[in-house]
C-alpha cells in the first residue's frame, strides 16, 4: 500500500473528509458504506462487501433476514435439508 501523502483533521465529532480525487479514485460515493479495519496500529478504510457469514466468500452472496449468505452455503445448507 502506498501512501497517498494527504493529511487530514479530526473534526470535533470524530470525523474525516476523504478527498474528492481519492473518493473519485475509488468510486466511491455519498452515502456508500464503508468498512473501518484495524491492523496492528492503523486504521483502514474499505468500501464495504458484504461477505458470507459462514466462509466468508464476497462473490454471489445474497441477503437473508438481515444475513449475507453466498450461494455455495446456501447450496450445502439446502443439502441438509432434504
């Protein structure tokens, strides 16, 4: 990873302005989620994927009474059922 070399505040609530070329960069847009990861001591910032709560797999997953489930889960779980 590479430094983008900007340097930001911390507002009085806690918050950050992303820049707009790095928002553009990224594509990412008002009101899109993002994901706050900690790695030993740094913050990181990711759009949010929604993975499978059983394996963690962020490719055909679907949601489910407010769960992410991929379809190969969904698969196996379908298997137990019948």
């Amino acid at each position: 990873m590479r430094p983008a070399g900007v340097v930001r505040k911390v507002d009085q609530l806690g918050r950050i302005v992303l820049p707009k070329s790095l928002r553009k960069r990224y594509k990412m847009n008002e009101g899109d989620p993002v994901e706050i990861l900690v790695a030993g001591d740094q913050i990181l910032l990711e759009r949010y994927r929604p993975k499978c709560v059983f394996c963690g797999e962020m490719n055909g997953v679907t949601e489910y009474r407010e769960k992410h489930i991929c379809e190969g889960c969904m698969g196996e779980m379908a298997q137990i059922r019948a």
